[in-house]
C-alpha cells in the first residue's frame, strides 16, 4: 500500500534444495526505521509466501510506517 512513496523492496530466489527464499523491507521515508522480514516455502505458492512476509511486517509496524505517506481524506 506504499505506492511510489515509501521505501520499500523484496527479493525472491531459488534455493538450491528447490524452495523459494523471499526477503523484504520496509523503510521510514524520514530514515529513522527499517523493518525486514524473511521466509522459505514452495515455489509452487509464491503468493503465500508473499503474504506471510508481509504480515511479519506488519506484525513489527509496517502499517505505522505506511500511514506517514498514505494521503489524508
């Protein structure tokens, strides 16, 4: 939910035993935090995989960091 705002990135590879190694980070656009997050599963459910890293960032505060860029209404 950062859009083009937020500093943020993942990086997905093969693991040589056939799993599926996925990091990500989500950086405090002022530069104060960073928050990572990892996991290994099949590379037949990326999109689980994508989810469970995502909701170990969220679990550290990732929604707190989004908030300072999401627009106000």
């Amino acid at each position: 939910e950062g859009g083009c705002l937020i500093p943020m990135g993942a990086f997905g590879r093969d693991l040589p035993d056939g799993g599926f190694a996925l990091d990500a980070a989500v950086y405090d656009p002022d530069g104060l935090e960073k928050l990572t997050a990892a996991a290994v599963g099949s590379p037949e459910n990326p999109s689980g995989l994508g989810l469970l890293v995502a909701r170990r960032l969220l679990d550290q505060g990732a929604a707190r960091i989004l908030e300072k860029v999401r627009p106000k209404t």
